[in-house]
C-alpha cells in the first residue's frame, strides 16, 4: 500500500514539473490528466483493494494504539468499571465528569474516526463498480465490495452502541455539507444488519491467510447487532419485536459456536506446546547482564496461555477460536511499518521500578517488560472477579495472570523471594503502579531483543474477534429473551474450559448483568472494548458500575448525572448548521 502511494505522488510531483517547465502554453487548453477524482484515481482491482486494505490499517492502529493515543486508550476502555489510570498519570483519567462533556476531545476522536472508516468503505465500495475496473472473477469483485460494506456496518455498529442514532451517509460526498439528519439508534442498528444480512453469503468461511475477513466476523456481529436492537427496541416499549431480535441473535450465534468451524480450545496447541514448562530469568536489581542473573522463575503453560503466543493466534496457526484477527509482521515492523506492532507491555505494563524500586526493579521480563502504565486494570479488573469462589481458574493461573514477583533487590527482605502483595498494595501511589501482568501483555521471551528492541512490544498477531466473545453474546441475547438457564449453561462453556471449581446457575444470572459483565472482565480482559459493552447494555449499568469500580475518587463525587449514551461530539453539532442535531439524554447544557 505505501508503494503505491508513494509511486502515485512522484509521478504527479514528475508531471506538474514537466508542465511548469513547458514553453509551450498549448497545454493550458488541454484537460488536465493529473487531477485525480473519484472516477478516475482508480484503474485496477488491486488499487481498489488498497483502499480496502488502509481499513484493515486504520483498525489495526484503533485497536493496537502504536502510536499511543489518548483517545484510543479510553475507546479501548480507559474510564470504566475494568480500566483507569494510575498515579504518574492522574490528568489522563476519564473519571472526572468536571471535564467530561459535550467539548471533550476524546469523543470528537472516537467519533470521526469510525466516519474517517465509513468514507474510505464507501469510496472502496464506489469505486469497485465503476466500469473502468477489470476483475478477475465476480466472486473476486462481490468480496472487495462485502469487505467494505462489512466494514461500513462495523462502523455503524460502533457508533450505535456509543453515541445512539447517527447520519447513515452511503454516498461519497463531493461538496461540503451541513445537513446530514440523525437516524435513531435502533435504526443505525437495522442499517448495520441490512448490510451484513447482504454480504454474508459473499464472505469465506475461511481464508488461506490470516487477517482477511471471513463469514464468522459477519456471523458474530449480526448476532451482536441483534443483541443490540432487542436490547434498545425493549427500552423504545417494543417487546414484542424485541424478543424477535433476540431470537436472531441466538441464532446467528448458533451458526458460530455450532457450525462447526470454530470451537474453544482445550488441548495445548501453537509453535510452543511442545514446552512443559517456560523461565522467566531474575536479574539483580534488573541488569541483564549473565553476571547478575541468580535465579528462574519456573512456571507451567496450559491451553488459554497458549492462545497469547507468537504463531498461535490464527485461525490458520490451528487456533479454532480466531474468528477475526489483526496482523503483526516484525520483518515489516523492521523493514518500514513502525505501527506493525503491539505496545502492550509498554502501554499496559505496571511500573514496579517506581511502584516498589525497594523490592523488584528494572524493565526485563520479570517486572513484565518496560511498562509504562498509560492505563491500569482497576481493583475490580485484577482481584475482585477472581475473589472467594471465583478464585479457581485456569485464566487466574499464574502462567496466565501472573501474580508472583520476586524481589530483585538484594538488599530486600524479599529478595529472591515472592513479594507479598501486601507489600505491593502498601500505599495508594504503590497500588496505582503495582498490579498483577496478564500473559496478554507481556511474554516470557521477547522477539528483537537481539536486534536493540527493549521489552516494550509483543510482535504477535492479537485479536479482533474470539469465539469466547461470540458465547457470552448468545450468553446475554439467552438471558434477555427469558432463558437464564440457557444463559448459565453458554457462560459454563467458558468455565468448563477454564477449569473453574464453580459453575454458575440461573439463579446467578442477575437482571443487572453482573455475572456476565464479570465473565467478560474475566475471558477478554485487554480484548474487549468495554465501553461499547456497557453502554450497548443500556439503563445505568455504564454509571453504576463507573460510580462502584472507579479506581480514583472523582467519579464518585463528578458523577452526578445518569447517562447511557456518550455525547454526540458539541463541533460536531455546530458544524451541522442547516439541520439541528439533537444531543443525547443527560449531557445537555454540560
């Protein structure tokens, strides 16, 4: 894609050259060839795939932050119940409702991003029929235009669940307009599910490659668009059409979790299940240096650890419950894309160099990397899903959650020791620092580390959709439509496989969702983006549990209003001058 690029701005910088040193001004009665439109900046299929493939990038960045943005970390859940920010980084919190409003830069991001990813799948789609472009095959053709509408209607559905009803703009625009006319949510919901219902047949069930989008992304996200709109039609005083939607999506679950092609893993698997067991190296005072090493921290890999290494994460890799991937390609990182990355121990690693620098210092593999803790786990996030009966899990293991740390320092009364956590949690500042390191985040053995990388990155291929999160879907639409014991039995199929001692019942499914909310925290931690989950769900979940789970104080005491909705962005609301656009419920004035 940067090739072509790059090729397109020479030869036009070579041909306005060429036109500024001609003598002759014939040429200024000549139409010009180098003005590029809509109609002609494409010529072949491959060009168009380009503009399919700078999608597949932008979601990439949206979903990875390479570049750290303040706006992505809160899309990925900075703010709710699961996430803050720890104390060195106080003035990034999304908690304080002193400063969150209508005027808040963070929505305005989140909101002309999914818009920046219509406009290109529009373009994509547009430029796909025009009669100038050859294609190789008509399947070759319907699935360029099933990715772009997938990808028009994931944007939909993002927007829907964030913001409510938005414009639904399906043309490309070639004037500057001030009029567009917000649609309600239920209904940017059933536009979202018309264009997925119109290209599903037109998707693969699988794909050679990894990365490339397939009919169960389609499948998982009708299933999660029906969720939604019986969930908002029964809001709207529609039962009857929404138990119908939730019926849908039971059964565009069903077609996941039960057609066959996808399933949960439970047997060791990937480049590295031959391993019984991995070490993690302890170095004094965190000096990687042969003469400071003086011990190994020996854990034991299981199946869930295998799902987060390097080669595994494909469907391709034989890794039944990728439905949807991101691609990560350290060659290419090397080469020429700085962003083919993933910044996850840097940007969610904790700091227990300053947390606790008596005790466990350095930035190496057994402090979890060099984290710099941009955003943090709440207590609810690290401790309180996996506490009393909760506490037996294969995803609470220490190869999967780590939670043993041994002191580095020699001079600590923990070194070469576990350090207790009472240690780690001895002061707020510590606590906000200090926190148990997902194998989500951080490895046991970092790829470039020969080459000058630090241990700030993983170089695997993460996730955009996961079987799991198609269950507890099915989970939530069962419950929602009266079938709690339905509901129990899906989340007990993650349970199941995780080795849980306790396996939930009816009577566990409570009307406020907590116990799925709580398996959710549990299975997708570092997956999800939890905001589109809590206000998908509507009512005040979003607040309650903000109010409940918050890490710092300022959301208990800024606060002070209910809302289900983030705001429609208030530059947004200016710009559109000839048609009025309604702010949401509760954010009016604020």
């Amino acid at each position: 894609m940067k090739k072509f690029i790059y090729k397109k701005y020479i030869w036009l910088f070579v041909l306005l050259f060429g036109v500024i040193s001609c003598k002759d001004d014939n040429f200024l009665k000549e139409t010009p060839t180098t003005f590029y439109t809509v109609n002609n900046a494409f010529s072949t299929s491959a060009q168009v795939d380009q503009a399919i493939v700078a999608i597949y990038s932008q979601l990439r960045d949206m979903w990875a932050n390479p570049t750290e943005q303040a706006w992505t970390f809160v899309f990925r859940g900075n703010g709710t119940d699961m996430f803050d920010v720890p104390s060195i980084r106080r003035g990034n919190t999304f908690n304080n409702y002193g400063t969150i409003n209508p005027d808040n830069g963070i929505f305005y991001s989140i909101y002309t991003a999914w818009y920046q990813v219509i406009a290109k799948a529009n373009l994509a789609i547009y430029s796909a029929n025009l009669s100038t472009i050859t294609w190789a095959s008509a399947s070759d053709k319907a699935y360029a235009i099933a990715q772009a509408r997938f990808f028009r209607a994931f944007a939909y559905r993002n927007l829907a669940e964030l913001f409510g009803g938005v414009p639904i703009v399906t043309d490309i625009s070639k004037t500057a307009r001030f009029d567009f006319k917000r649609a309600t949510r239920a209904e940017t919901y059933q536009f979202a599910i018309t264009e997925l219902l119109a290209i599903e047949g037109d998707l693969p069930e699988t794909t050679v490659v990894g990365g490339r989008l397939v009919k169960g992304a389609c499948q998982h996200n009708l299933c999660e668009l029906y969720l939604a709109l019986g969930t908002q039609l029964v809001a709207d005083g529609k039962a009857t059409d929404a138990q119908t939607a939730f019926t849908s999506s039971i059964a565009y679950g069903n077609k996941v979790i039960d057609g066959g092609t996808y399933g949960l893993m439970k047997a060791r698997f990937g480049g590295r299940k031959s391993e019984a067991t991995i070490g993690i190296p302890l170095y004094n005072n965190g000096v990687l240096s042969a003469a400071q090493l003086f011990n190994t921290q020996v854990q034991t890999p299981n199946y869930y650890w295998d799902l987060f290494q390097e080669g595994s994460v494909n469907y391709q890799d034989g890794n039944r419950e990728c439905i949807w991937a991101m691609q990560i390609d350290y060659a290419a990182y090397r080469a020429e894309d700085a962003r083919s990355k993933l910044p996850y121990s840097r940007t969610y690693g904790p700091v227990f160099r300053n947390g606790a620098p008596a005790h466990i210092t350095g930035t190496l593999a057994d402090a979890g990397g060099r984290g710099i803790s941009q955003i943090m786990p709440t207590m609810y996030t690290r401790d309180s899903v996996y506490s009393g009966k909760w506490g037996t899990d294969m995803r609470n293991s220490d190869v999967v959650y780590r939670r043993t740390f041994y002191g580095n320092v020699p001079s600590s009364p923990y070194y070469n020791k576990p350090i207790p956590w009472s240690v780690l949690y001895d002061n707020q500042a510590d606590q906000s620092l200090d926190y148990p390191v997902s194998c989500k985040i951080a490895v046991d053995k970092y790829t470039g580390v020969a080459d000058g990388e630090n241990m700030s990155n993983l170089f695997r291929d993460d996730y955009f959709i996961r079987l799991p999160e198609t269950i507890l879907l099915r989970a939530e639409a069962k419950q929602r439509s009266g079938d709690k014991a339905g509901a129990a039995a899906d989340i007990n199929l993650l349970r199941s496989r995780a080795q849980c001692t306790y396996m939930v019942t009816a009577a566990d499914m409570d009307d406020n969702f907590k116990t799925i909310l709580d398996e959710r925290a549990r299975e997708l931690v570092y997956e999800e983006c939890r905001w589109n989950t809590l206000l998908r769900m509507g009512g005040t979940i979003a607040v309650d549990r903000i109010k409940k789970y918050a890490f710092w104080p300022e959301a208990q005491t800024s606060l002070t209003f209910n809302y289900n909705l983030w705001p429609i962005p208030q530059t947004v609301i200016d710009a559109n001058k000839d048609v009025k656009l309604d702010q949401n419920p509760g954010w009016t004035g604020r």
